[in-house]
C-alpha cells in the first residue's frame, strides 16, 4: 500500500486506492550534457504548484473533481544510470498492476526509458509520441549508452521501426536524422502532422506512451532547462498538442527537464506546473469518457 507524499502537486491528495492516476517524480540527471539542475524539477514543480487554481478555464475542468494520487519523488541511485531506471521501471510496473495510469515529472529525459521499459512489457504494441527539441537518437554520448541524448534510440531498441512519433525536434546530429528517416516518423520544427497522428491511433487504439521534453517549448517561453534550443513551440500550442493526444489510448505519461535554477524568475517552474495541471486533467477527462462509454 502506497501512502500519500507529505506535499503534494496541487489537487492530487487522493488516497492511492481510489486514484485513477498516480504522480510520481524521478530526480536523476546525472547523464545531463550541458546544464544540470533537472534532478530538482519534480520537487520543485510539486512545491510551486501551489501557486495554481487547480480549476482550468482552458478545459473547463477542475483536478478536484477527479482522484489523482502523489507518490512524491522516488529515492534514486545517482551514480547508476541503471539502478535509477530499474527503480523507475519498478515503480511504473506497480503502478500498472494496481489498474492505474502512471505518470512520471524527471528529471532528465533518460528517465523515460525506464517507464518505457515497463509500459512495453505490459504492452507490447505500444507507440511514442515524442515532443522535444532534440532527437534523442544517438547511439551513444561520448561513449555511454544511457544517456539522455540516448533515450529514443534505446526505447527504439525496444519497439522498433514505426512506433515513434517524434515533433518540435531542431537539433542532433546528421547520423541521428538519418536514423530517423529509415526507423522513426520524425517531423522537425513543429506540430505538423500530430493531428492526423492521433487520429489514426484514436481509430485503431494503439497504446501510447506520451513524453514531453519541456525543452519542446521555445526557450523565451521556459528558459530554465539544460539544453534550450531556440525556434520552440509556445505554450498554446503545446496545450493543443495535450488536448490531442490525450485522446488517443494513453498507458503511460511523462513530463521531464525541467532544471529551476537556471531560471531565477521561477516562470519556467510555473509554465511546468502549468502544463503538468492541463495533462492531468485531460487524461482524466479521457478516462472517464471511456468509463462513460
């Protein structure tokens, strides 16, 4: 039995029992190649949000009408790579096994992989969408396998061909865009083409994993994460990007890179709770569509 973490995100002090969704944070960044600080988002995103309503005018729906539960942040191995996504993996697999819909705030991308992991097993028709900045498809970073730069190339190891959805991407290497044209559906510089995406997954049902990279959003909108790359999305148009996916068969969720520290004025921590509040709500709100149906 899982108890309720001492500070909570905003409207997600559900007893575990009777949650939908359960909230956990992976503070790990130790595979970070530019700016550190991500290991300090959860906890930072889970304190700020007190400085939200948990009512959204954007979706008309407020966190109090459903039960999500907050886990807090899992006590991770910063010298492992391995051993954090292991617990990660454990955590998510748990989750799962209780009929609940995990939901992950890193930390660094890498993070993903080990929630990932968990969600393939349990299904193994599964499809990423992937928002970031970065490809994330380097075989390796100065020679480590697990690494954040790393992360869509192991999860492909996983699914293979076809299965990732990759948008808003502006950086990498030539090697990591041409991997992308032979093994992954990758579409650079903005939304294009998540629309007719979701709409295809809708019709057939496929599972989704959705992971947000917060450095998705242009750095004038969330300067303070490790790697900002200039030419992002805004927040509106990522909140429609939420809307759309969250429609689809979601299994798992993450929100993950955001550092505060490297923003002193706190309004990259406020976008992130932001955020995190209108995907709560509407993968809620599918949830309970489908319980309606």
């Amino acid at each position: 039995m899982m108890e309720r973490n001492i500070e909570t995100f905003i409207g997600c002090d559900s007893s575990y029992e009777e949650a939908d969704i359960a909230l956990f944070g992976a503070p790990f960044d130790s595979t970070t190649s530019f700016r550190p600080g991500a290991r300090f988002g959860s906890s930072a995103i889970r304190h700020e949000s007190v400085g939200l309503e948990t009512y959204s005018p954007y979706q008309n729906q407020d966190l109090t009408d459903f039960h999500t539960f907050d886990c807090g942040d899992l006590e991770l191995c910063f010298g492992s790579a391995e051993a954090a996504l292991s617990d990660i993996e454990e955590k998510t697999a748990e989750i799962l096994s209780d009929g609940k819909l995990p939901i992950l705030v890193g930390g660094e991308h890498l993070v993903t992989l080990g929630a990932v992991r968990s969600v393939a097993k349990r299904y193994p028709n599964l499809h990423i969408i992937h928002l970031d900045a970065h490809a994330d498809l380097r075989d390796d970073y100065l020679g480590t396998k697990l690494s954040h730069a790393a992360v869509m190339r192991r999860c492909h190891e996983i699914l293979g061909d076809g299965r990732i959805h990759q948008f808003c991407i502006r950086s990498g290497e030539r090697s990591e865009f041409e991997f992308a044209k032979a093994h992954t559906e990758l579409y650079k510089f903005d939304l294009t083409g998540l629309s007719a995406l979701t709409e295809r997954l809708v019709k057939d049902g496929s599972p989704v994993y959705f992971t947000i990279d917060l450095d998705c959003l242009d750095p004038s909108v969330l300067p303070g994460t490790g790697t900002p790359e200039a030419g992002g999305i805004g927040f509106v148009q990522l909140l429609d990007a939420i809307l759309s996916v969250s429609k689809t068969n979601i299994a798992g969720a993450d929100l993950n890179e955001l550092a505060p520290m490297l923003d002193a004025s706190g309004a990259s921590t406020a976008v992130a709770c932001k955020i995190l509040r209108e995907l709560l709500l509407a993968l809620h709100s599918n949830i309970k569509s489908g319980e309606d149906k």
